[in-house]
C-alpha cells in the first residue's frame, strides 16, 4: 500500500514537473519571438528612412550615384532576406553604407545645416539605436531560452516537445554600439 | 530582478498597513477625545480612510507626483530626442514605452513613478536636456527604467503620497510653531481654547513622529536600490562611462529646485534641494535617502 503511494507520489510529481517546464519553455519562447519582431519594426524603420535619406543627400551631391545604388541594392535585399543570418548580412551591408553616406554628407557644409537633414539624421541615429538596443534584448532572450533547452533536465522535455536553439543576431564588430553621428 | 519585485511587492503591504494601524490609532484617540469614550467610531472611519488613501495612491498616486513636481508630458514632435531614448531603453529593458514627462527646473534631474512597467511614467527636468548629451542622457533614462522594471516605482510613489501627507502636515506644523503659532504674541490667546490646544498637541505629535517617518522612508527606498539601479542601467546601455558622466556633470550643477519636497525627494536621480549648493535644511537632512553621487560616480567607474 505505501509503495503504491510513493509510486503515486513521483508519478504526480513527474508530471508536474514536465507541465511546468514545459510552460516555462513556451514562454521563454514567446519572449524570443517577441523580441525579434521588435527588431523587425526597428528594421523597418530604418527601411523607411533610406530613400528620404538618398534622396535628400542627393539634392546636394547629386554625383556620389554609385553610393546610393549600392545602398538601395542592400536595402533591397535585406527586404528579401530569411533567417536570422541572412538578415544580419544584409543589415551590416545598409549600415556600412549608411555610415558613409553620412561621412559623404560631412563635405557638403549646406547639406549639414539643412533642417531636412538634421531631422533625418536624429531619426537614423535613434533608429540605429534602438536596433541595437532590441538586438541586445533579443540575444539576451536567446540565450536564456538556448540555456533552457540545452541543460539537463529540462533539455529531455525541449526535445521530446520540438524546442530548438535559437540563432543569435550577429553584428561586425566595428558596426557595434556609437551611431554614424558625432555632432550630438 | 525578481527578488527585488518580490521585496518591493512586499514592502509596499507593509506600508499600507502600518499606514491603517497609524491612522486607527489615532483614529481611536481623537474618537476617545471627543466622542467621550467611543473609540469604535474612530476606528470605522480611521479604517474607511486608510482604505481610500492606499486605493488613491496606487491608482492615482503617479499623477499626484507628477503633479506636485509641475510636469508636463511631452509629445514626440516636441522632444524628438528624449522621446527616442525612452523608446530605445525601453526596448532594451523588454518593456513597453513609458509616458515621457518635462519638469519646468534647471537642476538637472529626473524620476520615475507608476504602479508597473504598463502604467510608467518618466521625467526628466529641462536643465537635463540642456546639460546631456545623447549617451549621457541614455545613462539617465537606463536608470530610471531599472526603477520601472523593479517596481521601485510602486514603492516610492505610494510612500510618496501616503507618506507624503504626514510629512506635509509635520512640516506645516513646524512652521506654524516657529513663526509664533502658539498664539500668545497676538494677542487673541482666549479665543481659541481648546481646539488650539489640541492642535498645538497634535502638531507636536506629528512633530515628534515626523524622524519616525523619515525611517519609514529610509526602510522603504534604502540607498541599495539606488547602487542597484545604477548598476541595472548601465547593464542595459552597456555604457557605464554614459552615466558616470551623467552624474558627474549632476554633481556640479546648481541643485536648487523650487519643486523639491520631502514626500518625493526619494524619487529622484539625486537627491533635489531647496537650497543652493551643498548646505541642506534640517528637514531634507532628515529625509535625506540618496548615497553619495561621488561614490555612485566611482563605482560606474570601475564596472
């Protein structure tokens, strides 16, 4: 009779167990995809930014056109990328050509001191921010949820149940934290 | 982090409920007094009381602050950058945006109140905005947004409006006293009576209770939380370097605040003053909660 008590004991336990991690890990989850859709809508943003951007730089040097090719390419194919890796290729590529439109920018004293131009480039830097602020939040996701699902016990419950590490959003180091601007 | 929500959590029942037990108590010795004896009354209604106050300070007690500080909120158009830096913190916390305030001062300095990360506001003062730049300013705002995340807000906004209405009767009674409140150099000493006895008596009581409360404000929002938030900000921007600065350009300005009062001091970045320069009155010693900036100041230093 006790032994079937104890057996029933660790079985009710068992099973509590396996809900509970199994809940935590779906919300941990969530997380995860929570925080990358913030950085999707920052992304986004900053999608929107770019042909003001040329456009208004252009006014002024209108014979740097090989630059603003190249930054509408990458901002094409960043639109069409999949996956976490594909994606932070193609952002690195806007963000260094973005990054020299803007030393472009410093030759042209009149374009500097427009009101179009200061706006814009507040909008780019906040912009560049908060991308960076979102994919530091989301990596931190990742992590916690990466460490979830690869640690005993609950990596047995991860896996019986379809739960995956996830990618990191990667960045090139010299891309990191310091926005393109210097004048605020 | 959750510790600290957890502690926060309950520091703000035990508040409210040392509040009810104060009120009740006195409650029953004013009933006692007047209603010969009848101390139940008192009680009833110290009760009904105690129960207004704490809902009213949780629901409404960041509007309150706000109001008592003279904010304004902000739109983006106005304040483009500040509203970007709120947003971009936020965003690191893992929290949504709070409502972003300007407090008319040129102190720089900033706080943060609400009930929870969805109900939060942030000020900052105008001579802040003037004084930081964009890092600097991400520091302030990283720290603010570690009280948000922490539920240091529910704490220190309830302690400011519970608290806060004790504090402002002990410090009118304070004045009263000191400018001739017990009546005898105007000579109309007669007509008083009683009622001015019980308040001389009443005043002196809160007089006396006046440090107790300094202690409750002390326990509530010990100097920890603020290392710690420092400590969270810098975790959030990643930049120590922004708010050490932040801090250090704070420790030179002017620190005269018109808005400054004991019932929110504890709110703020660091600690406001009524009074230029170092020197602070009696009463804001007494309540003073902040550790010293050049010790905060350090300690970013070496992160």
């Amino acid at each position: 009779m006790l032994a079937l008590w104890i057996l029933l004991g660790v079985v009710v336990l068992l099973a509590l167990f396996v809900v509970l991690s199994f809940n935590r890990l779906v919300r941990t989850r969530n997380r995860v995809d929570n925080a990358w859709s913030q950085i999707d809508v920052q992304l986004r943003r900053r999608y929107d930014l770019i042909p003001n951007l040329v456009e208004t730089v252009k006014g002024y040097a209108a014979h740097e056109r090989e630059l603003f090719e190249e930054i509408t390419r990458a901002r094409a194919q960043a639109e069409r990328a999949s996956g976490v890796q594909d994606q932070a290729q193609a952002e690195n590529d806007i963000t260094a050509g973005l990054r020299r439109l803007i030393a472009v920018a410093e030759n042209y004293p009149d374009l500097k001191a427009s009101q179009n131009f200061l706006a814009l480039q507040e909008e780019l830097t906040a912009t560049e921010s908060k991308i960076a602020f979102a994919r530091q939040f989301y990596n931190d996701q990742v992590a916690i949820l990466n460490t979830k699902v690869q640690s005993f016990p609950t990596n047995i419950i991860a896996s019986l149940t379809g739960f995956r590490p996830r990618e990191f959003f990667e960045i090139e180091e010299t891309a990191a934290r310091g926005p393109v601007t210097s004048s605020f | 982090m959750y510790e600290e929500i957890a502690r926060n959590k309950r520091r703000t029942v035990v508040l409210v409920i040392v509040n009810l037990l104060l009120l009740v108590a006195v409650g029953y010795v004013l009933a006692y007094v007047f209603a010969n004896g009848n101390g139940i009354v008192g009680i009833v209604i110290a009760v009904v009381v105690a129960a207004v106050m704490s809902f009213a300070s949780y629901r409404y007690g960041d509007r309150m602050v706000l109001a008592s500080t003279r904010a304004r909120e902000v739109t983006p158009q106005d304040e483009p950058r500040l509203h970007n830096v709120v947003e971009g913190i936020a965003i690191a916390a893992g929290v949504p945006k709070p409502r972003v305030y300007v407090v008319p001062e040129q102190a720089p300095n900033a706080f943060a109140t609400g009930r929870d990360p969805e109900h939060s506001s942030i000020a900052v003062t105008r001579g802040l905005l003037d004084a930081m730049n964009r890092v600097e300013l991400e520091g302030v705002i990283a720290h603010e947004m570690s009280h948000v995340v922490d539920r240091d807000i529910l704490l220190g906004t309830i302690v400011a409006t519970l608290v806060g209405a004790i504090v402002l009767v002990a410090e009118f009674m304070l004045r009263w006293f000191w400018w001739g409140g017990f009546g005898g150099r105007r000579g109309n000493d007669q007509s008083g009576g009683p009622a001015a006895a019980i308040i001389a008596i009443a005043g002196i009581a809160l007089l006396l209770l006046a440090p107790l409360v300094g202690q409750i404000i002390k326990f509530a929002v010990s100097r920890r939380r603020e290392y710690l938030a420092d400590a969270q900000g810098a975790m959030l921007t990643r930049y120590p370097p922004g708010l050490a600065s932040a801090l250090k350009k704070i420790a030179v300005a002017p620190h005269g605040m018109r808005s400054a009062n004991n019932a929110t001091a504890h709110l703020w970045l660091d600690q406001p003053s009524r009074i230029e320069g170092d020197r602070m009155s009696f009463m804001e010693k007494l309540f003073s909660t902040h550790p010293p900036i050049q010790d905060r100041i350090r300690i970013l230093e070496e992160m």
